[in-house]
C-alpha cells in the first residue's frame, strides 16, 4: 500500500538553527499539507500546497516557515529559526484531490529544540 | 475557533459496537464531515468522510443527521487495536476545504 514517508523520525536542534524536514508524498497526489501537534494538544494545520504554490496557511505559519517541492518526489517544511516552542510532531500528509477524499499522513517527524 | 464538539473520553468494551458522537451546529451545507484517527504514537489515519448520506466502508459507518449539525462513528465491533484518539473534522469550504481539528476523543477499549 502507497505510503507517505518522513524523515528524520527525530531531529534535536540547537534555538535559533534552521531545521528541513523531508516528506516523500504519495506519487500521485496533487496536494500536499503539514501539520504540527505540540505534545498532549490537538493537530494544528499549517499549510497546504498545490500546483507549486500554497493554497492556505495558518496564522501558525509565519515568516519562519517555509515549504518547497526541490523536484518531483519530496515536499520540505523549513524553520528558519527554532524556537523553543517549535517543539512538536510535524505530519505531511498528502490527497489526490482537494475535496471528497482522505488524506494519508505520514508518521511524524519529532523536532526537539533545545 | 474548533467547530466540532466531541466527549474528552469514552470508554466501550471489545467486541461490542461504539458509536462516537460529534456535534457540529456551525456547519455549512458544502462542509464535508471527516474522522480521522491516531493511535499512539502514530500519524493521523483516515476512517471515514460524508457530506449529507449516511457511508459505510470496511472500517466503520458514519451516520449523519438529518439536520447535519451532528454525527455518530460507529465501530461495529471494537478491538483492543481500535483503541485510539478520534478526531471528528470539518472540511471547510471557505477554507479551501482544510481540515480542522477539535481535540477528539479518546477511546478506551477494556477487554
């Protein structure tokens, strides 16, 4: 069964370094998101990303974030400087479309800072 | 700004059926209703997803009212893996159809 693959599974950094974090979203998919969920909290939306652009974000995602498709196959999430209160578990997750349908999530990156 | 009400905890017995609540009184008529699930330690997992007619599908039902401002997830018959955290999500139009997260339910299974 096609997957969406993370990596790393965790990564610690030092505040104020930059961080990517890689996703290898399902072939097919159009869309693609990142979540975060800071731990024992609900998921938060961050953004989406569609046709090499995004399409919404949160107010969560400020200037600090980034997201880019470098080619074909991987979606990265980059922080250009961590906050402490960065930490959480980051999700990809990607969809075949934008509406009626499920979104397969990938099984998280943990970013410590510290 | 979560717009999907569900109980912090519930807790059901194995081999028996659950059925998880979810209010959504704000939901529009182009919102779609999602569940989604997390087991521990785990990424998000896709149960189900409707709009208006109640869904099977190998997993579980959702029944949704008729008034669309609530909905029920029902396992038909719980295991010990089925123990997980529950998320009832709209899928906002407005939003380009984003997903938003309440803070779901967790659900016990004793055996």
């Amino acid at each position: 069964e096609p997957e969406v693959t993370q990596t790393p599974s965790h990564q610690v950094t030092q505040m104020g370094q930059e961080v990517i974090l890689r996703c290898v979203p399902i072939s097919n998919h159009l869309y693609f998101y990142w979540y975060r969920q800071i731990l024992g909290q609900k998921v938060e939306f961050l953004v989406s990303f569609y046709n090499n652009e995004i399409s919404e974000k949160s107010e969560i995602f400020d200037d600090q974030f980034s997201v880019e498709r470098p080619d074909g196959s991987n979606f990265t999430l980059k922080i250009r400087s961590t906050k402490l209160e960065d930490s959480a578990m980051y999700f990809c997750a990607s969809s075949e479309a934008l509406a009626n349908t499920e979104a397969f999530f990938g099984q998280g990156t943990r970013l410590t800072v510290v | 700004d979560a717009k999907t009400t569900q109980p912090n905890s519930m807790e059901s017995n194995e081999e028996e059926p659950v059925h998880l609540p979810c209010n959504h009184s704000t939901i529009s008529g182009t919102d779609y209703i999602h569940w989604y699930r997390q087991l521990p330690s785990q990424g998000p997992e896709y149960v189900i997803h409707g709009l208006t007619s109640n869904v099977n599908n190998r997993m579980a039902s959702l029944a949704i009212a008729e008034d669309r401002k609530s909905s029920t997830l029902i396992l038909h018959r719980a295991t010990l893996r089925d123990a997980a955290v529950y998320y009832c999500i709209l899928s906002v139009m407005d939003s380009n159809y984003q997903l938003i997260w309440g803070a779901g339910t967790k659900l016990i299974i004793k055996p």
